[in-house]
C-alpha cells in the first residue's frame, strides 16, 4: 500500500452523519467555554466590588514566551526618560534637552544643548510679559486732585493754583491741568492733602449775616459754623450766596460734583424770592423775561412772575447763570432796591422743612439725581409760563 493511501486510510474524514454530529460537539464545547469565561469575569467583578481580595495565577516566563514569541523579557517601552539618557551618552545631538527626572519647569530665557559629550548652556534675555495700563489711566488734574483733597470746589482749587500755593514734591506748580496720580507729596500752603473718599452731602438753609466761605480772615461767621458737629470730613460749600441772601446751599467734599453744579456749561437752574421796595411794573417783568443789557453783558431769566398777585413787590425769577449777585444786578439795573433774597430752589433741591440756619442730608436717591444731572433741574430750551411758575414760589415760601 502507498505511503499516500496509508494516509488517507488513517486520516480518513468523518462524511455525512458523523461530521454533522462532530460539527454540534464543537459548537457546544465552544458556548460551554464562553458561558464559564463570563461567569468568572462577574465573579472577579463582583469580589472587587466587596473587596474581596484574589490571587491570581500569573503566567510564567516560558508561558509567556510561548504565547509571543517575539517577546524580549520587557512588559512595555523603556520610559522616554531612560531613552533620552542613553542618547545623551551615547553622544548624540538634541536641539533642546528637557529634564524627564521631574516635572518639567519652564525655565525663563535658558536653553540647554548638547554636542558630543559637552553640554552648553545659552541664556537668552526674554522679557517678561507686562499688562500696562494707559500712562494717564489713574492720574487726573491737580486741581480735581485739590478738589477732592476736601480743600475747595474744582474752580476754585484752579485759581489756588494759579496763585503758587500747591507744591508737587516740593516744586511750585502753576498749571491747574499738571496731572497728578496720588502718590505724590501735594501740598496746599505747606500742608499736604489727601484725597477724600468717604463722601458727605448736606443741604442747609443758610440765614442772614452768614458768609459762603470755608473760612473768614475778618472773623465773620461762615456756614461751616452752622455745621459744627455734622461731621469729621473737610466740607465746603457749593457756590456761593451773599451775605444778606438766604436759602438753599449744599455742603460736601465731592469736588467733582460741585463743578458739575457750579460750571456754566451745565446750566443748572436756581429759583429766587425777591423781595422788592416797591410794586414792579408788568414792562419791567417783560423786559426781564425778554432779556436786558448789564456791565457785564447781556442777561436773560428763564422765567420770572409774581408770587402773590397781592403784593406784586413779592417776585419770583428763576435763572441759570452763575454771574456774581446777579439777581439783584438785574432788580438795581431797573430802579429797584432789594430788600429781601431767599434762593427757595438749587438743582431741584428745596429748603422745604429744613428751618432756617438747619440742615439734612441728602438721601441716596437726591445725589444719585445730582450726580446724573437729571433733566428736571436743568435749564429747559423752551420759556415757561410765570403764571404757572407762580404757584411753585409759594409753595416754598417759609
């Protein structure tokens, strides 16, 4: 018998029923295998999950190797680290070495290479990156600086420059619009100042024989006298009333809300009772409303009329300039003699129930109005009607 039939004889395959049957024996020994491997896998799971703990059979070296012959001992790579190292002794070039011993740390401006066995160390200026703000950004004027030093209103701090009394640093300093930005040594008559920053607001009903100023060299009474006990910051007044005139005056140390209420671009309105000599005439009321020509130019009142059609020595004008005595440059230009000057309206602010020679202090919501300008107390465009404007006097007469 052939060496070929022999084989076939011995290796001779299953046909027809028995290779059927042999096919079923191999799928279920195959689901047999997989239902075992999944129970052992839950059951790894869920020990884990109890913390139960297992020993595993790990498998030889030669078991390993049988299962990949390609395997050279090691479970994975040689870490970066000992790659770079044997590279470096290896004398091979690298442009830029980190350290893999540690955390890698930038540092600023080194740069370390290596050619052959020697290593050089090349340091590089590289500046650090700064966010700058604009040169100007916290500076402002001297005198806003004076200003909200608590020392006078912005205007009036322009005109304490001027005259060579604020030193910077110990140099005289005679430019109202020199900036500054708080870190130097400003000085007001060789006293330094300080910015304000607890802000304090105060309406008063200045009376008679008071004078609208921080301080008097005759010794007269000021309006800072009828303050005592107010408070501990610096105050001053805002504009200016004159001696024999009465009425509505605000305190504070915001300089920057007294320029904005005393600065004529603002145009911010202010009512007077005006007390007369005599009967003005109904030409004269006209000719105040239609504008007359003074000294200093011409002048026009927003509105004017009689308080009381009673006594039509009694007169209410309501005006937006801030000329010096303006109100009764206007009356004595027209033959009248003043007896009586009550301001009863400042910016929408009234003396109403705050008694002569008292004050209050402005509520959060009056000088939050104040310092939005808001358009109630600006001067309007249009005339108003003296009729209407007549019962408002009244309405803040004392």
């Amino acid at each position: 018998m052939s060496r070929k039939a022999f084989d076939k004889f011995i290796n001779k395959e299953p046909k027809g029923a028995a290779k059927r049957e042999m096919f079923k024996v191999e799928k279920r020994r195959a689901k047999a295998d997989a239902r075992a491997a999944g129970e052992e896998l839950r059951r790894k799971k869920k020990e884990k999950k109890l913390g139960i703990a297992t020993q595993e059979t790990r498998p030889t070296k030669q078991e390993r190797k049988n299962k990949n012959p390609q395997h050279t001992g090691h479970s994975k790579q040689e870490p970066k680290f000992k790659v770079a190292r044997k590279k470096r002794e290896e004398g091979q070039t690298e442009k830029t070495v980190k350290s893999f011993d540690k955390p890698f740390k930038k540092q600023e401006g080194k740069i370390e290479i290596t050619t052959g066995n020697k290593a050089a160390t090349t340091t590089k200026k590289t500046q650090p990156i700064v966010l700058k703000k604009a040169a100007d950004a916290q500076q402002m004027p001297l005198n806003k600086f004076v200003a909200h030093a608590g020392v006078s209103g912005r205007r009036e701090a322009a005109e304490i420059i001027k005259q060579g009394l604020v030193t910077v640093n110990g140099e005289k300093i005679v430019e109202p619009s020199f900036r500054v930005d708080g870190t130097e040594n400003v000085q007001v008559k060789g006293k330094r100042i300080f910015p304000q920053h607890n802000l304090v607001y105060f309406l008063v009903n200045k009376p008679k024989d008071y004078i609208t100023t921080s301080k008097d060299p005759e010794g007269r009474k000021t309006v800072l006298d009828l303050m005592k006990g107010a408070t501990t910051e610096r105050i001053y007044p805002v504009g200016r009333l004159d001696r024999n005139t009465t009425g509505v005056l605000i305190m504070t140390n915001d300089g920057e809300l007294a320029q904005k209420l005393t600065h004529p671009s603002f145009e911010i309105k202010k009512i007077y009772e005006v007390k007369l000599d005599k009967v003005v005439t109904k030409k004269d009321i006209e000719a105040i409303a239609n504008g007359i020509t003074l000294d200093d130019g011409f002048i026009q009142a927003d509105s004017v009329a009689y308080v009381d059609n009673k006594d039509k020595s009694l007169i209410g004008i309501e005006i937006h300039s801030g000329r010096n005595r303006i109100v009764r440059r206007i009356f004595e230009h027209l033959g009248y003699d003043v007896r009586g000057l009550d301001r009863v309206m400042f910016a929408n602010l009234t003396k109403k129930n705050v008694d002569r020679g008292k004050y209050r202090p402005l509520t959060e919501k009056e000088v939050r109005l104040l310092k939005f300008m808001n358009q109630s107390f600006v001067k309007k465009g249009t005339a108003k009607n003296a009729s209407t404007n007549a019962a408002k006097y009244t309405e803040f007469e004392d």
